[in-house]
C-alpha cells in the first residue's frame, strides 16, 4: 500500500462505517415510532383453568381480565384446540372475542395501554365447538395479532361439560310419566272389567315410608344416586350434567310425596258414630289411581336414574363390563317385577278398600257375634288403615 491509496482506503472504510451507523439509526427511530409490546408486558389476571357448561348451541362463555402496561396498544389473537373425550378427536372450535371498547365477531381485540386507577379490560369470550361433550383442550392467547410473528401468552387449560338441559332429561321425566299413567290405566281398566265402579269410595290410606313399599325403593334409590353423582361420578359426564343429576333426584323424591297430598285433597268426611272419632275420611277409587301413577312416576323416575348411572360409571370405565351387564340386567329385572306387583296391589287394594266392602264385612262380623251371643262395638268398626304402594 502506498502513500496515494492510503487516503482512498481510509475513505472507504469512514463510507462503510457510516453507512452502518445511519442503518442502525434508522432501525431505532423505526422502533422508536412503533414500540415493541412484549410477553411481560400483557397481565392475564385469571389465567386459571376453566370449566364450561355449554349450551343446547354447544356454545359456552367465559371473561379475561387483561392488562397491557404496555406505552402502546396491544392486538391479541385467541384460539381454542378441543378434543372430545368419547372418541379423542379434535373438533372445529371458534372463539370470539369482545370488550367494552370493541364489539366485533372476530378472535381479536384491541387492548388499550393500562392508567393507574383504571379497571383492566375486560374481555368477553364466545367458544362455539362442534365436539361432541364432554371435550377438553386448550385456549390460546397470543400476540400479535398477525400470524407471522406470534407469541403465545398463555395456554389455559379447558373443559367442556354437557349442558344442562338435554333431551334426555325429557325422556327420563315425561317418560316414567307415561310409564306410570299407563299402568294406572290398565289397571283401572282391569277393575272396570271386574264390574268394580272407579267413584266407588275408598277409606284413607296409611302412608309412610315403613308401609310403602314404592316409597321405600323411590328413597332408597335417590340416596344412593346422589351419593354416587357426588362422589364417584367424574366432573366430565357423558350423558347428563353432573348437577342434573342431583336435581333429578331430588325431584323424584319429591314426587313421591305428591301421591298421598293429592288423595287427600279429594277425600269428604262423613259422620260415623261407630268410628273412634266420629268422622270418616273417605276417598274415590279413580283418585287413588291418580295417587298410585304419581308413586309410580317416581319410583320409575329413579330406576332410570340408576340406569344413566351405571352408563356414565362404564363410559367413563369406572366400572367392568361384565358387572354393568349384570347391574343392568338386575335393573330391568326389578323393573319388570315392579310393573307387574304395581297392578296386582292397585287393583286387589281399590277392591279390598272399598267402603262397600268393608260395610260388608262389618255386617258379617255383626252377624257372626249376634249367632254366637256376642256384642261387637267400638274400634272394630274403624276403617282399616292401608298403604298407597
């Protein structure tokens, strides 16, 4: 290198240098204009696993609480991944997000720059799935907006239930209805073809859980399935909603107290001075079949109840094959046997009870006692206490 090229050679190496430094310059006012809004600068304040009751749309709804103390605005994008428990596929899930700022159908939002004294932003989220429930996955948070550049914020853990209202609810509920007017009516129509009158009057029936065997079984069985949706059933059911199985039961429970109110709202008092009090309580057969239905209804009402139960415990492999067949056909077993005792005690109880009847017996008994110098009184003509199923 000689004296003349050194003055080139420094030139170019000074050109190249501040080429460098005005490239650098220029990078930094370009992120000066548009700041970069990173991960720890978005506060997700209820990033907690969520639990979604989806509706008859299969459609659920959950809120974020989100703060970006960021200096600049903040684009979030949010998608869900879903996969249905019953054949661990992954479903079409869509998410829509909005806030009190931006009313819009898309899965992005605008989120503002955090002010001291300010509430966070507070996002709506719509999460339509075509998975079949119960489904579980993922929510996903991330920024930017723009699918080149994504940074995932959170991934939050998800959960979808069954709704609470389903057809099968209709189907448990109206259809143990049905069941239970069905017999009632084949029996009434028995005690028609054995020449027996439905207004004929009837005594009043001693009801308590001691006596009634229908009663019995509709208690014993809700106990035992809300002590199982309580504590064996998983929180992802797959037939009915967890809490719909608690309320069902409770409701047939319930059920079963209507039957004796309603034979009581239609009982007359007649005037016997051969009775204990006084007074007689009377009733109507075709009342008494009304009050076996709604007995009937119940106790119907919860041996479906044990069946849906013993279908979530094998779907949800809590129980071995061999012993829900069993289960189940002792269930059908117990169901047909009830159908067939039912109508044997309403028809022999509206044909034993009737005040005929009984007047009928009271005169023989009188008949016997006047051949044998005897004098027959007091409590023996009081109308005899029997139980309503």
């Amino acid at each position: 290198m000689t004296l003349l090229t050194l003055p080139r050679t420094l030139l170019l190496s000074l050109g190249a240098s501040l080429a460098v430094v005005l490239a650098f310059i220029a990078n930094d006012s370009a992120a000066m204009g548009e700041p970069t809004i990173t991960s720890t600068q978005i506060e997700i304040l209820n990033a907690q696993p969520l639990t979604l009751t989806l509706d008859s749309q299969n459609k659920a709804a959950t809120t974020l609480f989100i703060r970006n103390i960021a200096a600049a605005p903040a684009v979030l994008s949010f998608e869900a991944v879903v996969k249905s428990l019953k054949d661990n596929t992954f479903a079409e899930t869509t998410v829509k997000a909005k806030s009190a700022r931006s009313n819009t159908d898309s899965n992005t939002i605008d989120v503002p720059p955090y002010q001291v004294g300010q509430p966070s932003e507070l996002v709506s989220l719509e999460i339509a799935s075509k998975a079949s429930p119960p489904a579980e996955g993922y929510l996903v948070v991330a920024l930017p907006a723009s699918t080149d550049n994504k940074k995932v914020l959170a991934n939050i853990q998800l959960k979808l239930r069954l709704p609470i209202t389903s057809w099968l609810v209709n189907l448990l509920v109206f259809g143990a209805l049905a069941s239970a007017s069905f017999i009632a009516f084949y029996s009434g129509r028995q005690l028609t073809k054995q020449k027996q009158d439905l207004c004929a009057e009837m005594g009043m029936p001693l009801w308590s859980f001691a006596g009634s065997w229908a009663s019995n079984l509709t208690v014993a069985s809700g106990v035992l399935n809300t002590t199982l949706a309580v504590t064996v059933l998983s929180e992802q059911t797959y037939y009915l909603n967890r809490s719909t199985y608690t309320v069902l039961n409770m409701l047939f429970v319930g059920i079963s107290g209507l039957a004796p109110i309603v034979y009581n709202f239609t009982r007359k008092t007649v005037e016997n001075a051969t009775a204990v009090d006084g007074v007689e309580y009377r009733g109507r057969i075709a009342w008494f079949l009304i009050a076996s239905a709604i007995t009937l209804w119940a106790v119907l009402g919860q041996l479906g109840m044990q069946t849906l139960t013993l279908l979530e415990l094998h779907a949800a492999r809590q129980l071995p094959t061999s012993v829900f067949v069993t289960l189940l056909i002792a269930l059908a077993v117990l169901t047909i046997l009830l159908v067939i005792y039912a109508i044997y005690t309403i028809c022999k109880t509206a044909t034993m009870q009737t005040i005929k009847k009984i007047e009928t017996s009271r005169e023989a008994i009188r008949v016997e006692a006047e051949k044998a110098g005897r004098a027959i009184g007091g409590p023996i003509w009081s109308q005899p206490r029997w139980a309503l199923l």
